[in-house]
C-alpha cells in the first residue's frame, strides 16, 4: 500500500503494522482519549459496523480502565468497533474514520481509544508525579502508545467530552488547557509542526438534557491553541 503524503509510517517490527500512523482516541461520555467521554468512547447501541474492520486497522492493547489487566495486554490486535473495553476494541466512532482513511489513502492505520464515558475532566488529566501511573486514564493511554513504539508518531488526537463537567466552564476550560499541554508535550513529537487535535463541541442536547448551554458556548470561543487545533460544531 502507498503512502499517504501527511500520514508519516511507524517504525516496524515483526508484529508492528507497517507503515501505520498513530491516532490515540480521546474522548470521553457525559456520563468520556478516542479521548473524553462515551460519545467518543462510541459503544454499539444501534446498527454493527463489523464491516467497518479490515486487515489493515489495527490497535494495540485494551482500552479497559483496569490498570494490571491494561499493562498485561502488549500486543497488537485487529481493530474491531462493535465492543469495548476489550483487546483492540476502538469503537464504532473510531473504526468508521479509520476505513475511510484506508480506503481513501491506500495506507495502514493504528487507532487507539482512551475514552470513557461519564467523567470529568478531571479524570483525563496526568499525573505529573508519574505519567505512566495504570492508575489514571491518561497512564493507561500512554503506556499503549509508548509500548506500541508509536508515542512520537502521534499523527491526531480526537476528544469528545464535556457533559459530566456539569456546565462548570471554569474547570473544563482549566482542565482541558491543562490536558492539551500535556498532550503537546508527550505526543507526536517527532511529526513536522506536531500532532494535530480535534476537539468536538458537546451536542446541544447531551444525554436528554440541556444544562450544558454555558460550557457549549464557552467551547465555541475558546481559541484555538495553535494551527493544529481544529474544533468542530
């Protein structure tokens, strides 16, 4: 398969996809990287998208919030969106983006989902004292990607959360730049210009309600933090 021009290969290894490019899943669910909460996390409620899945998807380790277990699973899997919390389970959201990216570049491709649904911001940040911590989301995100040996190659972050923030603007605000610094810091830095992100508004119903107006429109006017940040409405 060829080459995208802007999807850079991984280095490769006898159980690695060649020439995959790495896009860590953030997102999480009001109830939440891809990274946030469960609209990233993207269960099967309704409809399959089995015949989404192709040879050359792949995802490493298990989006599980089960830290022995997360550090147990070192290996790469066939990506598959119709389960969660399971080896290579990256979501319907996920496994939709990535076959088209297949099929329009003609180029293997790494997904990994690090969203869980019904959280926080504050439960996505890092742990400074320990990056690695299995503990914490963030932790369990980035030992897939530094295990994997695709951590540098980041090539896009998706992030999808907000609801459970409970439309308190300052903390989400806060809490996301705190996030994404730490993302720029960790992820994609051996791509030109670094990773690209991008950052989803909260729907404007969310989970059959409508008590996250203010943290909506607090979505909408936060500029974004560079060139490389996209944010969708």
């Amino acid at each position: 398969m060829k080459r995208s021009p802007f999807i850079p290969s991984t280095s490769t290894g006898p159980s690695r996809p060649t020439n995959a490019s790495s896009i860590p899943y953030a997102g999480r669910r009001s109830s939440t990287p891809r990274t946030g909460q469960s609209n990233a996390e993207a269960a099967k409620f309704n409809g399959a998208a089995n015949g989404e899945e192709s040879p050359y998807l792949r995802s490493f380790g298990s989006s599980t919030s089960d830290g022995p277990i997360s550090g147990a699973d070192r290996v790469w899997h066939y990506a598959t969106g119709d389960v969660t919390t399971q080896s290579g389970s990256v979501g319907q959201w996920a496994i939709r983006m990535g076959r088209r990216l297949v099929d329009t570049y003609k180029v293997p491709v790494a997904l990994f989902n690090g969203a869980h649904g019904g959280q926080p911001i504050a439960f996505f940040q890092r742990n400074d004292a320990n990056p690695d911590d299995l503990a914490t989301n963030y932790g369990r995100l980035r030992q897939r990607l530094q295990a994997a040996g695709v951590m540098a190659q980041v090539r896009g972050v998706l992030w999808y959360q907000g609801e459970s923030d409970n439309d308190n603007v300052p903390v989400h605000v806060t809490g996301f730049a705190s996030l994404i610094q730490d993302w720029r810091s960790d992820f994609g830095t051996a791509v030109s210009g670094g990773s690209r992100y991008y950052v989803y508004q909260v729907r404007t119903s969310p989970c059959g309600n409508t008590t996250a107006v203010n943290l909506r429109e607090a979505q909408r006017r936060t500029r974004p933090a560079s060139p490389q940040t996209g944010r969708s409405s």
